[in-house]
C-alpha cells in the first residue's frame, strides 16, 4: 500500500513546501494569530517547539485555559504532515499522559514562583480557600449576607403588586 501523502512528505524534506499553521489540520487562523504572540510564526517553529510546549506558553501567556487547543495542538503535529481530528486525541490513551505533564509542569512553576516570593501562597489544588471568602465583620443593619432572607429589601417599581385592568391574558397574545 502506498505512503499517505508522500508527495508532500517529500516536498517537505526537500525543503520546496512551507506549511502555515493554518494549514495544518484542526488549526485556524486564529490559532496562527495566538501563537504568533509567543513566537511561533510557522508550521516549522510549531513542530521544533512541540505541542505541549506550545500549549503551556499560551497558557503563560494567559490565551487559553482550554484542554481542547492542546488536543487540537498534538493531533496537528502528530502523524506529520496529515494530523490527526483534535477529538480523537481526546479519547486516546494519549491524553492522560498529556493532562499529567500539564499538572506537573504548572505545580512546579507555581512552586518555583512562591519559592522565589512572587507568588503568595497557594490553598490545596490551587482553588480558592472558601473561609477566606466569609465575613470576618459583623453585619450592619441593612447590609445583606449569603444565607439571610431578602426581608428589608425594597419592592420592585416596575412590578404592580396586582394584575392591571388593561392587561391580556396569558393565551390571548398574539391572537
């Protein structure tokens, strides 16, 4: 059986054809502009640099949180030059691997950044402590806290208290 593309496996190696990244499959436009904000201009730069590397400068940078362009990433990089859906990436054995670098790559910077003072420290998992979020004051009279009934909050203006005489019945609209 014949290679898959090798036409342009060809031109490729010969250094004839130059890909964009927009050419690559599950990537657009707009994922050619995101990576070119951390310095990745070509299909080429891509390739070197590697998915998961490229995925992890995006998200420094602060331009996706999403797992999904990092499945988009590997399935355009990984049987070169014909990638693979983003979707399939998703469902392989590939990704658990994928989401653990991920894990541990974030923990260590995290952890390098408090180490180096830069970052405060971090509750458990990153998320945020609930207790801090409590009122450590007491409340005022008319200050409203989570858990307490709406009982001195103001009537709607907008609202009659009553149905008005002018007013359609429900199942007579549009009729």
């Amino acid at each position: 059986m014949p290679e898959r593309n090798a036409k342009v496996r060809r031109r490729l190696a010969a250094g004839k054809l130059h890909l964009r990244i927009c050419d690559l499959r599950n990537l657009g436009p707009r994922a050619e502009d995101i990576l070119a904000t951390v310095g990745i201009r070509t299909a080429k730069e891509l390739r070197e640099r590697g998915a998961l590397e490229a995925y992890l400068a995006l998200r420094r940078a602060g331009h996706s949180q999403s797992l999904n362009l990092l499945w988009a990433l590997v399935g355009a990089l990984e049987p070169w030059p014909e990638g693979r859906d983003w979707r399939e990436v998703a469902r392989s054995p590939a990704r658990l691997p994928l989401m653990l670098e991920v894990e541990a790559r974030d923990s260590a910077r995290a952890s390098t950044l408090q180490a180096a003072g830069v970052l405060p420290g971090r509750s458990t998992q990153g998320r945020k402590n609930r207790t801090s979020l409590r009122r450590t004051q007491p409340a005022g009279e008319g200050t409203w806290v989570p858990g307490l009934p709406f009982e001195g909050s103001p009537k709607k203006k907008n609202r009659p208290s009553g149905r008005s005489s002018g007013a359609t019945p429900r199942g007579a609209r549009g009729r």
